[in-house]
C-alpha cells in the first residue's frame, strides 16, 4: 500500500491543486489528510469538496474543529481567530457537518495511526506542538504502547517536514529526501503543509509512505503563492500588524501587484 500524506492545506485551493496533480503520478492507493483542511486561506468549501471527492481519510486539526464551533479555538493567535470566523460565514450546513464529524485520531490499516498534533495526551492533543524532545518522546512512547501494533504515527501542524526515527531510547533527527525505514524501528513523521508553507520554502509539502517496499518520499511542489496571497489580502484575512514570515513577503508583495493591476 502507498499512502500520499498530506496536512495543513488551510483552504488553498492552488496548493492542493497542484499537490494532487503531483501525486496523480505517484500511484497512491490512498490519501491521508493530517488536518487543519480550512484556516488562512479564501477557499475552505472547495478544498473540502476536493478531499471528499478523493475519498481522502481525513483527521481533524485544531482550525477544523474551531470552524465547526467543536472547540473554543483559545489556542489560535488573532489572524487564525479571525480566519475561523470568516470561514464559519462561508461555508455550508454539510460542510460544516463534514468538519465536526472529523475523528481526533485514525488507524490506518493498524500499520499508521494519524493525528493532528500528537498521539498523546487523550484529551487536547489536536493542539500539542511536537516542537521538543521531550513533546515529541511522550508521543513516541504512546506508539510504543498503542494496542495496534503500528509503528508510525504521522501527525501535521508544525507545518514542517520532519521524520524522527525512536530506536535503542533515542530520538534520530532523519534529513534525506527518500527514508528506508527500518523494522526495528518507531517512527514519528509530518509530511509539512500542503497551504501555508512556512519557514525557507514556501512550495507545498507532502510526503508518499510506501508501507510494502518501506520507504517514505518526501515531495515539493510549486504552485502560484501569489493567487493565494491576493486572494488573502483582499479578504482581510493576513496580519493586520506584526510579523509576516519572510518567504510569504514576496508573494503578497507580488500579488497586491496583481490584484492593483486588474
């Protein structure tokens, strides 16, 4: 089985466009989505619409669940607050059904458990930032006991591609693009965003596990940061004051130029 994992799309249609025109060529058996479908972006109705006409399995993220009004959202900073409201507005009574029947966790075949922000705790763990080792070996450790038996645990909202690889008690930081993994061997992975890339690149990032060869491929694609960007400018919906992360910069700098131009 080839598994295409994605997270983070965060209602960017361009970049779930072209990550699914990507991936139409990796021969996956099955998409999985780490949550946060909505948030951010301008286009929360079509990319639902296009995960569930893939029949994705998705989890849900801490955006999907304040959305839906399953959660308070007190986590989420000014700009993601108001993000939520403005999608709430915008979407319909099926979409909206969709986001709260959303399960926290799924098992994939008992080979790959899938969540949003952590495996652990029970409660909450949607909004748990694996961003420590200490975060991350709590998560590794609820792997290591899951009844299930799997033995990768592939979780989003960091918004960073990463793979953390659990043997003999320690944590082992994996770099290369193509990952064997090994049998004896925990792995935590996160494929990266799919929507709102961050960090020194700004393309789409997702990842295809390949469970019977055992092989995890991470993958870039690019698409028009720009369209995205006006399209967020317009509707009020990036930071009225503050930071703007430095690889998001050029691209509403260049599409403020497109939206003034037409």
């Amino acid at each position: 089985m080839r598994l295409a994992l994605i997270s983070d799309v965060h209602a960017n249609l361009e970049a779930l466009t072209a990550t699914f025109a990507d991936l139409s060529a990796q021969s996956v058996d099955r998409i999985v989505c780490l949550g946060d479908i909505v948030g951010y972006n301008t286009q929360p109705a079509e990319c639902i619409a296009l995960l569930r006409d893939s029949s994705a399995t998705c989890v849900a993220g801490n955006h999907d669940l304040a959305v839906c009004k399953r959660s308070a959202g007190k986590t989420l900073n000014t700009t993601a607050g108001r993000a939520v409201a403005w999608t709430r507005q915008r979407l319909t009574a099926d979409d909206l059904a969709f986001l709260h029947r959303l399960p926290l966790k799924a098992n994939i075949d008992g080979r790959v458990l899938a969540v949003h922000g952590a495996l652990h705790p029970e409660i909450g763990s949607e909004t748990i930032t694996l961003d420590s080792a200490e975060r991350r070996m709590l998560s590794s450790k609820a792997l290591m006991a899951h009844p299930s038996g799997a033995r990768i645990c592939a979780f989003g909202h960091t918004h960073r591609a990463c793979v953390y690889e659990y043997r003999n008690g320690e944590e082992i930081f994996r770099l290369e693009r193509k990952i064997r993994l090994r049998d004896d061997a925990f792995y935590l992975i996160n494929p990266g965003s799919v929507g709102e890339p961050r960090f020194n690149d700004h393309r789409a990032s997702y990842m295809v596990l390949d469970l019977e060869r055992r092989i995890l491929t991470v993958r870039h694609v690019a698409y028009d940061a720009s369209a995205s960007a006006a399209a967020k400018r317009k509707a009020g919906l990036v930071p009225r004051f503050g930071f703007v992360p430095e690889t998001l910069r050029g691209a509403i700098a260049k599409g403020l130029r497109t939206f003034s131009a037409a």
